[in-house]
C-alpha cells in the first residue's frame, strides 16, 4: 500500500482515537491526552516504518502536522454535540 493511502487511512482513525483517548484519559491532562491520541495515530498510520524507509523525510514536521489534525478533530468535536455528553 502507497504511504499517501495509508496516510489517509489512519486519518480517518483519528475520531475515533480522540474518543478513546478521552474515555481512557479523561482526568489527564490535554497535553497528556493529545500525547496519546498522537502515539495512537502514528501508530495507526505506521509512522515508525515510514521513517525507516524514507517515506516521512522529516519526522519533526510530520508530528507536528498530524498534531494539527488531531486539534482539528477535538476542535469539531468540541462545537458538536459530543461536548454536551
């Protein structure tokens, strides 16, 4: 499977870590859990591999990157009706 594929994949994962990650670590603190919903993801997306066979160039900015998208997905998830729960 090509890296942009599986990128896209793990992605798609990420609502569902931010969920889980809330349910696990809700007393943590949001750094704490932001840390764990990133671990997740990588993990999900297979980060790791991608490094070692060059496909992520630029670990740094890839974290930095999929941060962004996990402060995305919190950030509608937080205007939704998931808040209220």
């Amino acid at each position: 499977m090509n890296f942009l594929s599986k990128l896209l994949q793990g992605i798609a994962f990420v609502p569902a870590i931010v969920q889980g990650v809330e349910g696990l670590f809700g007393s943590k603190s949001g750094a704490d859990k932001k840390a764990a919903a990133l671990s997740f993801a990588q993990t999900a997306i297979g980060a790791t591999d991608a490094v070692v066979s060059k496909n992520i160039i630029d670990p740094n900015k890839f974290t930095d990157g999929l941060g962004k998208v996990v402060d995305g997905v919190l950030a509608c998830l937080n205007a939704s009706v998931w808040a209220s729960k």
